[in-house]
C-alpha cells in the first residue's frame, strides 16, 4: 500500500451531501487519488487515440457474466468492463453517475428516483430504460434465481419487500422499485440508508434487458452471443471457465470518447511464476506477483502493491471451547502475535498489519477521514507485546487451573493462509510456553462449513467488504449472526449495531460514526476476533500503462480510463 | 545379449562351429572357444549345483552385481541421513528465523574454495543481482548447509526429516502393492472365468472413481498423518500393480509348467505362489518402483484435501511442492529434495535390478 | 470371439451404471457443500438447494441424472462456472485435453520403447545405466517441476515456443505440456519394457528363433517385442486414461482450458455435477481401454483367447 492509493472517498460523503447535483464526493480525496485521476486526466487531453489493448492477468477463472448471480471479484471486474450500473465508482471510489443522469433522495432519505441517461443503448441498438433495472432487481431478489448476493437488497440496501420475496412471501413484482417511465426509476427504502448510492454500483444492481434474457433462454452470460453491453467494452470471445478471452472497445457507448483502449486481453494464470516470466515477455500489461517473487521484482519501479480489501483474522471458539470463553487467554493469544513480522517477512505482498476489527482504507466518514486510519487506538488491547502476552497468560492459567493448552486451528488449504497459519503456530508457541497448535488444512468450502457449524477450536478466516461501510465488518459480530463464528454475544453491542443500521443513528452520521468506534472498540477488548492483516495484492504494471483505477471494494479493477501508450 | 546366448547354444552346438558362427554373423569362434577351460580347480566348487538354499543363492547372486550393491549401500546411506541428518546441526524442522530466511546454501570449510558460500544470483525483472545475504545481514557464524527457506527454516534438516517420512512412505507403498495389489491380480488372473469376471468389474469401479474424490472422503472418518496416509494409499494404489500380476498370470498360466504342476496334484494356492510368483518377479518389482515415487507424490497431492502430512511437518513431496514456489527466485532450495528423491529412486532401481536378476529362477542356470 | 467381446461390452455397460451409483452416493457423503460461501446464509443456501433440486433424495436425484444424461443433458455447474450446462464445458475442453494427452502418450511411449530396447540390448552397458538414469529422473521428477523449467528455458529464455496455451498456435502450445506430460510414461514405458525385453531374451523361443536363423530387427521386433507387449500394454493402458483426461498441475502451469484443473477444482469446491460428469467420462474412457486391452490380449496372444473360449 505504498502509494496509499486506495483511500477512498466514501459514497456516504455523497449521500450526507445530497444536493441538487448528484455528484458531491469527488472533492474530498485530492490529495489521494494519486495516480488514478490525475493521470487519466492528462490523458484525455491527449488525441492520441491508443490503438493498443490491455493484456490483464487473472488469477481465476470467470465464474458467471450474469450480474445477479456472480459473486467473486474477478467476474464483478469483467462484467462491469461491459456494463454500467446506475452509479460508477471514480477513481478514488467514490459513486458517480453513469446510467443515471442525476437523482434525487428524498427528505426522509427512504425514496430515490433516478433519471437514466438518453443516450445509453446496449449494444444490440436498444436503449438501456427503468425497466432494465427493475428485470435486474428483481431477479437478484427472484427465489428461482437463488441469488447469493440477495441480501445487497434486503439486509444491506433495506429496498422495501426485498426480505419477502426472498423468503418467499410476496412476490417479485412487489419489490420496491418502478419504473415511473422509460427513463424515470423510482427506489422505496425500509430506512434511510446512508451509503445506498455506493451500493448501484455493485454488479448485483446492474440492469439486464428483459426481452434479450428471455431469447438466451438458459445460456444467458455464456457467450459473446448472449451477453449485451451498455459499458466500455463489449465481449468479442469468451466461453465458460475460459483461460483467455478478449473485449473490445464499444463504439456505441455513451461515454466512448473517453474510452482509449482499443480493447482488453484476459489472460487466467495461476501459476504466479509462469505470470511473471510473461510479464518480462511483454504478454502481459498487468499482473500479479506472489509474495515469493518479491526478491525478484523489489527495485523494480513498476512493482507495486495495492489494497484488495480482505482482512484475515483468526476468530477463536468461544461458544463451546471453554478454555477460549476466557478472555485473559484470548488477550495473551492476541499480544503473542506479531502482525508485522508476519507481513514483512512472510507474505511480502505489501499487506498491512491491521489492529482493528474494522480494516483501513476502505471506509470513509463525514468528515472525510478513514475510519481505521489510527492502528494504534486500541493498543492497549491489540498490539504485539510478548511481556503483556505472558501475563495475560499466567493470569488465564490461574483462572482455568491448567498449564497447557491444545487447539486446532481450522485453515485454507491456499498457499498464503498455509504460511500465515505456520507462522502464527510458531508465535503462539513460543511466546506462550505449553501452548501447542496443531494446523488443520482443509478446503475453503470444507473450513467455512465446519465454522458455520461451530466444528472447530480456532479458525484463520477473512473478510472483505461488500460496500463501503465499516458497517460491513461489524454487523458480523451480533448475536446469532451466521459470521459470529465464536458464537460471541454481548447485548451492548448488538444494540449499538441495531441502532446504527436501523435504528435513531440512521440519520445522524456523527452519531453513527462514534457509536461504530464504540462497538469496534468492544469487540477488540473482549478479543472477539485476533485481526493480522489487511489484504494487499502486489502487481506489476507496464510501465506505459496508466489510469487504471484500484479499489478494495467491489470492483478491483476498472479500465475505463486506462491508456496504454505506444 | 550375445553372451547370454552363447552362454545356452554352447551346449547344444558345441561340436558345430561353423553353426555357431552362421548364428552369430557378428563375431568369429574358433574351435578353441569350445574347448574346456583348464578350471578343474574352479568347477570342483560347483555353486550352481550345489545343495543349498535359495535365499542363499539369491545373496550370492545379488552381492555379484556391483550396481546392486551400490544402490543398497545408498539406500542405508539415505536411510541413516534420514533418522541422523536432523540432529546434525543445530536447527529442527519448524524452527522459524524470520530474519534469515531465504539463504543461499554455505558451508564451513568449502566456502573457502568460492562455492556454497552464501552467495546467490537472483535473476530480477531490472536484471541480475549478486548477493551475500550472509555478509549483508552480519551473519558469520550462521552456516545454512542447503539454505534456508521461506520462513528461515533450514533445508538441510527438513529435508532429511522429510527423507524419513517418505521413506516410510515408500516402504508402505511396496507392501501395499506386493500384498494387496499383487494377490488380487494373480488370483483375478489364475482362476479366471467368472471369479476374474467380477474381480475385474470391482476394480473397474474402484478405479473408475477418481482417487481424489475417494481420498476426499475420507476427511471424514480420519485425522491428518502417517496412518492416514498408508490408510489413502491402500485404497488407490494397488490397482497398477494387480493389473499387472492379472497379465503376467494369463501370460504363463497356460504354459506347460503350470500344467505339470497341476497334474502332479498341486493346489491352486501353491501353483500361484511357488510356480508362477518366483516366474514374473521381474515386472512385480519394476511395477513396485513405480509405484514408490507415485506414492511418494501421492502423498502431497493428499494436502489439496488436507490429508498430506500436516504442516510444518514434511515429506520430500510436500517439500517439492512447497518450495516449488521459489522456483525461479531461489532455485537452490528445490534441489536438495529432488536430488535426495532422485538418489532415492535411483538406488532403489538398481536394488531392483539387482533383486530381479537374483531371484529368477530361470538365471540358475547361468 | 464375438460372444465374448458382445459379454465384456454388456458387462462393462453395467459396470458403468455401477460407477455412476456409487458417485452419486459419494457426492451425498462428501463433506462441504457446493453453496459454503462466507456470505451464505443457511436461508439462502436452502434456496439454492431447492433451486438445483439437491433437496430431494439420492435415488430421485440419480434417476433424473441418468434420464438428463440418455438426453444428453447432464446438468449444469453450481458454483465454477455457475449455470454453464456441463455438456458444454465439456465440449470445448475435452479435446484439448485429449490432444495433449495424446501427443504425451505417443511420445512418452515411443521414447520408453526406444530406450527401453537399447537397455535390454546393450545390457549392463553405459548405455543401460544412462537409460536407467534418465528414466529414474523421468519418475522422480514431478511434471510441474519438469514443465516450469521447460518453459524458463525453452519458453522464456530461448522463446522456441509459446509459455502459454493459445488457441492461435495450438500444436505450438502443446509442445512443452506434452513433454511435460510424457515423462512419467516414458520412464515407466522404458523400465516395463527393458524389464520385459530381458525376459523375453532369456526364453527358450528365443533361442530357437536365433538357431533358426533370424537376427537383428526383425529378431528384436517380430519375435521378442511382441512377447513382451502384452505387460507393457497393460501398464500403458491407464496412463492413457490419466493423461487424455487432463493434469491438474500441468493445465495450471501452462493455464490449459482442459479438464484436469477442472475437475479438481470441483471436487474442492464441491460441484458436484462437474465432479460427476467428469468422473464418470474418466470411468467410461478408463473402462473402454481395459475393454479394448482384454481384446487385444487375444490378438497379441492367441493362448489367452483359446483360455477365454475355454472358459
């Protein structure tokens, strides 16, 4: 995170500042946005149209093009290379307008209606209207759609009747949003919902035509045939699960003329040594470096890291391991740790060590400032200390009346939470002596499932976030919460987060803003979880290449403002 | 090849010359070559007829062939590193040094001579860069004999910790194969008919199933470890072998000795056992050192599902694979385990051969 | 004859129903879900189980299996490649791997045929102990080692061949995973067939053939590589299976749209359609070779056949 360049001016700033004009965030992140806008900027002026396309490196494999039904960062990155939803994220992630021309919020913030532009057409000829949006939403809420990322519209955005329909009480034509006319899309709120507007450009909110869906039958999003593009880009080759597909420049967009790339090249590696080597061919414009290969490519000035939003944290099992229900062992496991050994000199990928519940750089406040920016404000609770650790430690042992601990500890069988697990057992090991970690490596599908059933003891485990709130990390943590993985209750807290979400605070972005530094603060006292470290991907990028636009949230990358040169 | 002829036609040609060398285009006998050496002292002591016991033939015969003998040599090498190289210096297997990790391999005494002495080339995207982490970091008393790895690990200890659990590894493989694997063929192939019928289709469908789906089961009902391990390479690995013990049988089992065997009243256990086993050891111990490495690999495979050897424990295919990653950054620190894996099976074949040629009946009477 | 390759074929027809069986019983057994995503919630997984009809009982799930399948349907993925009808994934990747796999078969075998004559011929030679050396190296190199520094050397420094499969050079792309591919079935193909060779020269037709007169090639090819064929048939036989069926880490390496990586990828994740269809097409290609193997015995060795008949 050399450059910081992932500070992100946050959505809410653009809802608290709900004027007439739709876009108000933009200017509270000059000083930020560093490479993003700046350069994009200079470029545009430039009439050097590129010729050239963008050869991006994958890690994985698309899952789906269906906006509604994908949920991983690769797939929302290349559906949102073809489509637009109503709002784009900027380059310092902030929601700016794209589909929708303007909007306005009501008084009570629960009602918002947004003007859809004249001249946004998909790529088949027909213009992109309401009722798009409306075939979209619905969808994402459709029980015999099976959504996964259904409750972006019934938790988290609180569109009224959403909760219903997915559970299958009402029906999908009842969802809170019409279509006033073609271009006029109206949004009913259960509650006001501060950072909604941040929320229309996840894929989830994206539109899809109707009449176009319903001729793909059941291949809709697996060709270049049967997907429509109202973005950038169109798709000129791609077929499921494809290691190498390609997009190109749509003349019909919108905003075509800010567009420089003639197209873009996907290219799926997973062997991060085999990216590189193609990378120094010049196969590829931008791609990922494994933590290993940092020796390689440290004095190399187009190395660099960037946030990608996961924090990984280890959560202990207090519902039914005794010895872990006491906190004065939680609190000596928590100082053993040594975050910042554990990012400088294992993964090396320029992720952060993180001592708070909610990570930085991803959530903004009213005044403008990150809500994690200060690491240290809970040092007194979470911080590296082996003296504090031991008495922490002696003062569990005299509380439980053992000497020796054992615990399992449940990790992914991916290569960076293997090292950070080997790591961590070593730390808590020495640090605490008679304390003995066993590793137990597992599929991620077979660890999240043994969590959820509370089948384990401690578990490496992350989090990312799904819209720019801290609200997204510390709704996990109330009682009865699927992600409470430690079955951890605490009545104070689950109040503070009830009210913030949809309680009194709702409206009152001070307010709200303490209250969530009050509940963060609760869960690291008690050492709910032991966050490590904040997510970061290293990347090479040619050096030619500039303006493309990083985010932890959502969409990763985007290109719209990317230019290669020569 | 020719000698081995010769060694046959000289009995029944003996009085031929001329035969002999129209058989042997390539080279020119004389009748001299078929005159009795003057050896009366030598083929007074007639080991190949003499009265004693098979195994001891098998030893005399092993212990003649100098290959076999080194490989077994080798084979006790490997296996004394394995439970001594560990406890030769002064690190373990999971013992961390986050400040010296990554260093290139040195050793007292050689460093002297330019080599192994802690300096490394990395070939970065800006160029080559020569380094001596060792110097760099003021580390002067600290000797890394192979390097160390990622976490500041010593490659020399873990390989030889991970040497000992391949090499139990190996061992249970080999009896997986000769007791499982190879019964099943030769009965499947000696009885035939409707028995081999329905032991063919029951290793179809064993085989059928990928051995990961099968080996991902078994998360289920066992931990992570050693027994784990055998128990995985029990239910996938002797289907090669009882293939090939299932052709070999049909090959001979129709030959002439079986027949006489059969009519000599000889129960089916015994003709499978004592008159084909000795006939096609040959092709079960090549099948058995195959099956060696592939368990060996297996093992690590096994970790995708979380059933290979629990990290920071390591075998040499968990080692391969973790430090395959380094590959191209620090390519010393994959060779130590391919070297010792590669010395492993190389040692292992010439036993093999060694073994092979010992145990066939057929070379007595050479 | 004919009767009994008519027996063997109806015979491994059931086998195959046999297998698909005991995969669905499997995938029911096998720990994890398809839908165990940390966003999922135990509402909306229920759903999706609803959606994909994985509610229902086993027996109702294989018979709709079996009937999708006679109608060339046989599902689609749930979470790899979420809704892709596998019939098409298939489709498209299949013979990319059975491409790949093919050229690793035919040059791992015509290799190990080669160095294992010359190691039987020139036994106890130089000749013989390079040929055990290399292919020693060959079964206790693993191919993703052997396919990394293929690729730094002939795909990065001297730039022969392209480091990554393209659907613009196929046969170019193929070359380095092929070699990759092939060295573990040109060791095991070079040590069966020097194994078997040595046998087969040591045997008494042998002789006779040399008494009779019959020397070099034709010696070598018509009389003792047929007699050894039949194990090293036998050995060859599954290594075709497993390579024209994609390897994981090779596909990776050289990021090959086969179905190796696919599969693994959906037993980890568990999808279990992809798994089954994957599975079973292994199962029918495996069982098709033995079949075909069983036939062949016969044709090489004519005592087998006459056993059969007699039995």
């Amino acid at each position: 995170m050399k450059n910081a360049k992932s500070v992100l001016a946050f959505a809410m700033a653009a809802a608290m500042a709900v004027t007439a004009t739709g876009c108000g965030a933009s200017g509270s992140s000059s000083a930020a946005g560093s490479t993003g806008t700046a350069e994009a900027a200079s470029t545009e002026a430039s009439t050097t149209a590129s010729s050239s396309a963008l050869n991006v490196m994958l890690e994985t494999p698309v899952q789906s093009l269906d906006p509604q039904v994908a949920t991983d960062g690769t797939s929302f990155e290349v559906i949102a290379d073809f489509t637009d939803g109503l709002m784009q994220m900027d380059a310092d992630g902030a929601a700016v307008p794209a589909c929708a021309e303007s909007y306005e919020v009501s008084e009570d913030g629960k009602t918002y209606t947004f003007h859809i532009r004249d001249d946004a057409t998909w790529s088949n000829g027909d213009p992109v209207t309401a009722n798009d949006f409306v075939f979209g939403w619905q969808r994402a809420v459709d029980p015999a759609t099976a959504s996964e990322y259904s409750y972006m519209l019934s938790d988290i955005g609180q569109v009224v009747n959403a909760a219903d329909i997915i559970a299958g009480t009402k029906d999908v034509s009842e969802l809170g949003v019409t279509a006033v006319d073609d271009k006029t899309l109206q949004v009913q709120l259960n509650v006001p919902v501060s950072y909604f507007l941040s929320l229309m450009y996840f894929p989830t909110f994206y539109p899809v035509n109707q009449e176009f869906y319903e001729s793909c039958a059941d291949t809709f999003g697996t060709s270049p045939e049967t997907v429509l593009s109202n973005g950038a880009f169109t798709l000129t080759s791609y077929e499921p699960a494809a290691t190498a597909f390609t997009l190109e420049k749509n003349e019909s967009y919108y905003d075509a003329d800010k567009v420089q790339l003639s197209g873009l090249n996907y290219q799926v590696i997973q062997d991060s040594q085999q990216a590189l080597m193609s990378y120094q061919t010049g196969a590829l414009d931008i791609t990922l470096v494994n933590g290993e290969q940092v020796d390689q490519v440290k004095d190399d000035p187009s190395f660099d890291s960037r946030g990608a939003g996961y924090l990984w944290y280890i959560s202990p099992n207090m519902g039914s391991v005794p010895e872990l229900a006491n906190e004065n062992l939680r609190l000596a496991m928590t100082f053993a740790l040594d975050r910042e050994s554990i990012c400088s000199d294992v993964l090396k990928d320029g992720s952060t060590a993180t001592f708070t519940a909610v990570p930085p750089q991803f959530a903004t406040g009213p005044d403008g400032s990150d809500f994690s920016a200060d690491q240290t404000k809970y040092s007194d609770v979470c911080a590296y200390d082996p003296d504090k650790a031991l008495s922490y430690y002696e003062a569990a042992k005299q509380e439980l009346g053992v000497d020796t601990f054992e615990f399992d500890m449940v990790v992914d069988s991916d290569d960076a939470p293997q090292k950070v697990a080997q790591v961590v057992k070593e730390q808590l090991e020495t640090t605490l002596p008679g304390m003995t970690i066993n590793l137990v490596i597992e599929p991620k599908k077979q660890r999240v499932e043994d969590m959820q059933n509370g089948n384990f003891e401690l578990g490496l485990t992350r989090w990312g976030p799904d819209y720019a709130d801290p609200m997204t990390y510390l709704s996990m943590w109330t009682t009865g919460n699927s992600n409470n993985y430690g079955l951890w209750s605490n009545a104070d807290y689950d109040a503070i987060i009830e009210s913030c979400s949809t309680g009194d605070l709702c409206t009152d972005p001070e307010g709200r803003w303490s209250a969530m530094y009050d509940a963060e603060k609760i869960v690291l006292d008690e050492a709910v979880i032991f966050p490590l470290y904040t997510q970061c991907n290293a990347e090479m990028i040619n050096p030619n290449v500039t303006g493309i636009e990083f985010h932890p949230v959502a969409l990763n990358r985007v290109y719209k403002n990317a230019v290669k040169a020569g | 090849m020719a000698q081995a002829a010769a060694a046959r036609v000289k009995i029944d040609t003996l009085h031929d010359v001329a035969a002999v060398n129209a058989a042997f285009p390539d080279h020119t006998f004389t009748e001299k070559d078929f005159q009795l050496k003057a050896n009366a002292d030598d083929i007074q002591i007639d080991t190949n007829f003499a009265s004693q016991s098979f195994w001891k033939d098998v030893r005399i015969r092993f212990f003649r062939k100098k290959s076999a003998v080194f490989g077994l040599i080798m084979i006790v090498v490997i296996t004394l590193m394995a439970i001594l190289g560990p406890s030769m210096n002064e690190y373990t297997y999971s013992g961390q040094e986050l400040s010296q990790k990554n260093l290139a391999p040195r050793i007292p005494v050689i460093e002297d001579l330019g080599i192994f002495d802690g300096s490394e080339t990395i070939a970065t995207t800006t160029g080559t860069r020569t380094t001596n982490q060792y110097e760099e970091k003021g580390l002067d008393d600290v000797y890394y004999w192979f390097g160390s790895d990622n976490f500041g690990r010593d490659i020399w200890t873990r390989t030889w910790e991970g040497a000992r659990v391949s090499l139990i590894i190996a061992v249970a493989a080999a009896v997986i194969d000769m007791v499982i694997g190879m019964s099943y063929g030769l009965i499947s192939g000696y009885f035939g008919g409707k028995v081999d019928m329905l032991m063919q289709r029951f290793l179809e469908i064993a085989n059928g199933i990928p051995r990961l789906v099968i080996c991902t089961l078994l998360l289920l009902v066992l931990q992570p470890g050693i027994l784990t391990i055998v128990f995985a390479l029990m239910l996938t690995e002797w289907v090669g072998m009882s293939r090939i013990a299932r052709a070999e049988m049909l090959k001979l089992k129709a030959q002439e000795f079986v027949l006489a065997s059969r009519t000599l009243g000889a129960g089916s256990f015994f003709i499978i056992f004592r008159e084909v086993l000795p006939n096609i050891i040959g092709p079960i111990i090549t099948q058995v050192m195959f099956s060696i490495p592939t368990a060996i690999f297996t093992e690590a495979f096994l970790s995708f599902v979380g059933l290979g050897i629990p990290v920071p424990q390591c075998s040499l295919g968990s080692l391969i694979n973790e430090l395959y990653n380094s590959f191209t950054t620090h390519p010393y620190q994959i060779i130590p385990p391919i070297a010792v894996m590669v010395l492993l099976m190389l040692s292992f074949n010439l036993v093999a051969d060694g073994l092979r040629e010992a145990l066939d009946p057929k070379m007595k009477s050479m | 004859m004919k009767k009994y390759i008519l027996k063997r074929i109806l015979t491994s027809l059931f086998t195959l129903l046999a297998i698909l069986l005991v995969l669905f019983i499997l995938m029911k057994l096998m720990p994890g879900s398809p839908f165990n995503d940390e966003k999922l919630t135990d509402d909306m997984r229920a759903a999706l189980y609803a959606k994909y009809g994985l509610d229902q009982p086993v027996i109702v799930q294989f018979f709709k299996y079996v009937g999708g399948m006679l109608r060339g349907d046989l599902g689609v993925s749930y979470n790899i490649s979420k809704n892709t009808p596998i019939s098409q994934l298939i489709q498209t990747r299949l013979p990319i791997s059975i491409q790949i796999g093919g050229m690793a078969v035919l040059l791992g075998a015509v290799v190990g045929l080669v160095l294992g004559i010359i190691a039987a011929l020139k036994r106890d030679t130089i000749w013989d102990t390079l040929a055990t050396i290399i292919s020693v190296i060959g079964v206790s190199v693993p191919s993703y080692v052997f396919a990394l520094g293929l690729s730094y050397a002939f795909g990065f420094r001297l730039q022969w061949f392209p480091m990554l499969f393209t659907v613009n050079d196929i046969t170019g792309s193929s070359v380095l995973p092929s070699i990759s591919l092939s060295m573990f079935t040109m060791a095991s193909i070079a040590r069966f067939t020097r194994s078997e060779m040595l046998e087969v020269l040591d045997s008494d037709y042998m002789l006779l053939a040399e008494s009779k007169g019959i020397s070099g090639p034709a010696l070598i090819f018509r009389h003792a590589l047929r007699n050894a064929l039949i194990p090293i048939i036998t050995v060859l036989a599954p290594l075709i299976v497993d390579l024209m069926t994609g390897s994981l880490v090779v596909e990776k390496i050289f990021a090959i749209p086969g179905v190796g990586s696919l599969l693994v990828n959906a037993i980890q994740s568990n999808d279990y359609n992809v798994v089954i269809s994957l599975s079973f097409i292994y199962s029918a290609m495996y069982i098709g070779i033995m079949l075909v193997v069983d036939i062949l015995y016969g044709v090489i060795d004519p005592r087998i056949r006459l056993s059969k008949e007699g039995n």
